[in-house]
C-alpha cells in the first residue's frame, strides 16, 4: 500500500474525524434531552438541532472522503497485486505446474484476491473504527461515570474470550471452505477445456456429479462455518446487551435516586450501545480477518514461490548469429527424487546445421531430452552444452529465444490468425507476418478464409483442421527465426494434400538451422542427417536410417514392426 500513502493518510484522517463526530453525537443529545426535559428551553433545543445537522453534515463528506479513498486504493493495491501473481505465475518452471491444476491457481487470481480486496478497502478502516468508539466510548463512560463504566468493562473481557476461542474455529473453517472451492474449480476448469473428450465419452452427468460432490464438499464446510458464526454471534449478542441492560437497570437507580438527569441516561445508553456495537462488530471483524489471513498466506506463498529454472546471476553472451553446437555431456535425469530415471547418461551432439532425429519406443525419454534443452527442467547430473557454455550460464530468454518449438498439437490462442502468427515475434510488421503465412504454406487457406488475416479463431483453433493448425504453428516459428528447432512430430497422419503442405513448410523452416525432431514418420528419419535410438533413457543406437538398417539391432527391430512409424503417406 506504500505507493499509495497520501491517500490512506488523508482516509484516516477523515476517519479519526467522523469517529470523533460519532462519539461526540450522545454527549449532545444529552443536551438536547436535557433542553426537553430538564431546563425546558425551546431556544436552546433549536440551536442544538441546527448544531448536530451541521456537525452531521461535515462527517457526511469525511464519510465520503474516507469510503471513496479506502475503497480506490483496495482496488488498486488489488489490481496491481493480480497483475504481479499473475505475471509470477508464468515465470514459474513447469515443474510447479504438473503438481497444481489452474482452476485451482485461478482460484488464487480471483477468490482469494477479492477476499483481499474487501479487507483493504473497508475491514482494516471498520476495524480502526470500532476501536476508536471501543477506546472513546469507554473512555467517556469512564469520565461521564465511573460507577457504570465498571459495569460495562467487566463485559469486555468476557467477550474477548469468547472471540478468541471461535476465532481459531472460524479460521479453520474458512480455509477449509476456500480450498474446497478451488478443488471444485479444478474439476470445473478441467472438464469445460476438454469438452469435446467429455461429450464424446458420454462423461456430462460423471463430470457434473464429481464437480457436484466437491461442491456439496465445499458446501458442508461453509455450513459447519455458517454454524460456528450463527452460535459466535449469538452469544456475543446476548453478552453485549445483556451488559447494556445492567448498566440501563444501574442508571435508571440513579435517575431515581435523583444522582443523574434524564439526558445524562440518555448519554450513557447511547454510549454503552455504541461500545455493545463495537464489540459485536469487532468480534465479525476478527472473523473476516481470520479468513482474509487464510487468503493471504496463500496469494504470498504463491508471490513467494521461487522459480525452480531461473536466470543465471550474471548470464554470458552468446554470439547472436551463429547456430551453436549442442552437446548433451553424460545427461541424467529425472522428474523428482523418487522418480525413476527418465534419461541415462545420455551423450550426443547437435553440429550447427544437422537434422537430428530422435527415435525410440514410447517412454524412452524422446521429449524429455527435447524439454532439457529447452531448460524446462535441469539435468540431474551432467551439462547441455550450448557452444561449449553450460545452457545453464545462458540467460534463459536468450536460450529459449534461440530455439523454436513446434508442438505435435499445436494450440492456438483465441484472436485473430494473425496475432496467432505473430505471437512469434512481437513486433513483426504485417508484410513479416504474411511472409512467414507463405513460408509455411499456410497464406492459400488463409487467403480463402472469409477474413483473411482478421479471422478469428476460437479458444483453441477449434474451426481450423489440424493440418492448417499446424502450419500456422509453424509459421509462428518461422517468424521467430530461431536458430535451433525442436519439432515434435504429429502421430496422427494428416490427409494425403496436408502432409504434403505441412511437410513442405517444414522443410522450408529446418533450411538453415539445426534440427532436433521427435520422429514418428519414415521419411523424416530417411531424411535427417542422424538418428538417435533411445531405449529406457538411453542412447542405444546412432547413426543414419541406412546404416542402422544394416546393423540389425534395436532399430531394424522397431523399424521392421513399424512399431515407431505412422504409415507412410
Ligand atoms: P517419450 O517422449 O520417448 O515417449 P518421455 O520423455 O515422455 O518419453 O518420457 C520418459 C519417461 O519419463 C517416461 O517413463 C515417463 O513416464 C516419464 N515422465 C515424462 N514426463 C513426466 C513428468 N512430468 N513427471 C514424471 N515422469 C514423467
């Protein structure tokens, strides 16, 4: 809230101001009752009206005053506080990702930074408030008369055990509440982005019942928290005002007893409601802030959280133009400490300019060594070289800059084609964009596209076919121009025309870079200038299609089942 100090002073200012006019408030009708009642002086009883309408006036705007600010600067605070999750949350390594679903993460991004909001713009002011009128209307009972303000204080501490005690109930309650409900946004996120493989199972109402059954888990928690509060309150209640009822039942004595006026009573009832009032909402307060603590542990644990693959303190520089030689040194790897090995010593290098195919049965490690290089994880034990530098010395925008991607399901974002293009390179001009569209043979579909460039796509590409998917994806990397690519070749066969074009706008692409491809088509591993057979995170086998043929091992095997090929097309 530092950036916005000026506000919050002028807020409590006017906070402090309108607490003291409200304080003030039975002090004068303890003269006004007293013009009714006691001196019987219409005069007087005029000017004191007019008097409290001013003074109610002036806190109507301080009122505003301290609203307006207090309720700005929780927004702000919680716009720039969403931006920065946010913006942390895509800094983190994938590895965090595998272990968290995004409905829960959006979770973090909308519930909890609400819950956040309203402490901010109004639970800390409401807070300070009730304070101000525990403190000050104590404190005047205590001056106006000490005998009643004994009454009162003995109540207090009464009710602050009882908050105490429910308190650490509530907290409990709530967090458990909250996490439930981002369990049901994980079920619910899931489910609505794979769509197409719900429906198509037939999985709607298996689907509705589970996200149903998290709800009504979430559900039973917000009841037994709805309890807790219903039984916190009313006995908070019923402490509070029965305490005003011992000090009305004391001051009436002493109206009586002719110890005190009518507008003294007045007063003091009028006080000790405002400290009843100010106990009670303090106890609900003690509530929210229990839940807004659960809130904010975890919107921080998440600010907190540090990226696992992170820039080099001081990266080196490597050389802009030239395509580097990779070289995996005696690799290992594995995706956490109880995991089995993924890769084994894996030793091979990348020349500037090779294509590289990976072959391999399913599970062999084909794109863990591909996502290594890309430094979404680190090697356990061994280097990547990156022209001779350990890629862990490179800056990782630098290095994941330099290496282009493109997916064996290429996803598009929802926008226009032409920003899906040019998510390549920001900043590409619109000549660039139609350039790289030509370049991966994929501007004659575009062109026949009823808006061209400005057609919209959906959520992910749903309304183009997966061969023009994919040279859009492709196009996307030819704009980036990188100096390495990692293809993962789609398993799935395309029609006969597409393959042709997708294959085409590849061969485009790989000229001039080298080339690490996941394989699954014959006439990519006919092509490719080297292949590495990996089998149980090992390379077994190295060498070119024809001269693997003619070892007869491993290769030949998988070859001869065709165990690792599409059909050819
Ligand atoms: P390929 O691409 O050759 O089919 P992968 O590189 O995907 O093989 O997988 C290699 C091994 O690592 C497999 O045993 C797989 O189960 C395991 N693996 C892959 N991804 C993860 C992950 N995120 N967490 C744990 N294990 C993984």
């Amino acid at each position: 809230m530092r950036p916005h100090r000026t506000a919050v002073a002028v807020a409590s200012l006017s906070l402090l101001l309108t607490t003291a006019i409200g304080l003030a408030f039975p002090l004068v009708v303890r003269f006004l009752m007293d013009a009714a009642f006691v001196t019987r002086s219409l005069e007087n009883l005029n000017s004191i009206a007019i008097g409290l309408l001013i003074l109610f006036a002036i806190k109507g705007v301080f009122n505003f005053l301290e609203v307006y600010l207090l309720g700005a600067t929780g927004e702000r605070v919680i716009a720039d506080l969403r931006t920065r999750l946010f913006s942390k949350l895509l800094d983190l390594s994938p590895g965090f990702f595998t272990e968290r679903s995004s409905g829960e993460l959006t979770s973090r991004l909308t519930s909890d930074c609400s819950t956040l909001q309203a402490v901010l713009s109004h639970q800390v002011a409401e807070l300070f408030r009730q304070v101000l009128y525990l403190v000050g209307g104590l404190t005047l009972l205590a001056a106006l008369h000490p005998q009643l303000m004994v009454t009162t204080a003995a109540v207090a501490p009464l009710v602050v055990l009882i908050a105490l005690s429910f308190g650490r109930f509530l907290r409990r309650k709530s967090t458990e509440v909250q996490d439930r409900i981002a369990d049901a946004n994980a079920v619910a996120e899931e489910a609505l982005s794979q769509i197409p493989i719900v429906q198509s199972f037939v999985r709607e109402r298996w689907e509705a019942d589970r996200y149903g059954s998290r709800i009504q888990a979430s559900l039973r928690a917000a009841l037994s928290r709805a309890w807790a509060r219903g039984l916190f309150f009313g006995v908070l209640a019923f402490v509070a005002f029965g305490g005003i009822v011992i000090v009305l039942w004391q001051g009436g004595r002493l109206v009586l007893a002719g110890q005190i006026t009518a507008g003294e009573l007045v007063s003091f009832l009028l006080y000790a409601v405002q400290v009843a009032a100010a106990i009670t909402a303090l106890a609900s307060l003690w509530g929210a802030y229990q839940q807004a603590q659960g809130a904010a542990r975890r919107v921080f644990d998440l600010l907190d959280e540090e990226p696992e693959i992170a820039d080099p303190p001081s990266p080196v520089l490597v050389p802009e133009a030239a395509i580097p030689e990779i070289e995996f040194r005696d690799v290992w790897f594995r995706y956490g400490p109880d995991e089995p090995w993924a890769l084994q010593g894996v030793q091979a290098r990348l020349r500037p300019g090779e294509v590289v195919a990976l072959v391999g049965p399913s599970g062999a490690g084909k794109s863990t060594l591909a996502s290594l290089l890309l430094r979404f994880w680190d090697p356990t034990r061994g280097v990547i070289a990156w022209s001779t530098r350990d890629i862990r010395e490179v800056a990782l925008g630098d290095l994941r800059g330099a290496i282009g991607l493109v997916p064996q399901e290429p996803t598009l974002f929802s926008g226009t084609i032409r920003e899906n293009i040019a998510y390549g390179r920001s900043g590409a001009t619109a000549a660039e964009i139609e350039q790289a569209a030509r370049a991966a043979h994929a501007d004659e579909f575009i062109e026949r596209l009823p808006e061209g460039f400005d057609t919209l796509v959906g959520e992910r590409g749903v309304r183009l076919s997966g061969g023009q998917r994919q040279r859009l994806a492709i196009a996307r990397v030819v704009l980036k121009e990188p100096r390495i690519l990692i293809l993962d070749e789609a398993t799935s066969s395309l029609d006969t025309e597409s393959e042709r074009l997708v294959e085409e706008a590849l061969a485009s692409l790989m000229a001039g870079r080298t080339t690490l491809i996941i394989a699954h088509r014959l006439r990519t591993v006919q092509r490719a200038d080297r292949l590495l057979v990996l089998d149980g995170g090992r390379v077994v086998e190295e060498g070119p299609h024809d001269e693997l043929l003619l070892r007869d091992g491993l290769y030949a095997r998988l070859y001869r089942g065709q165990l690792i090929f599409e059909p050819a097309v």
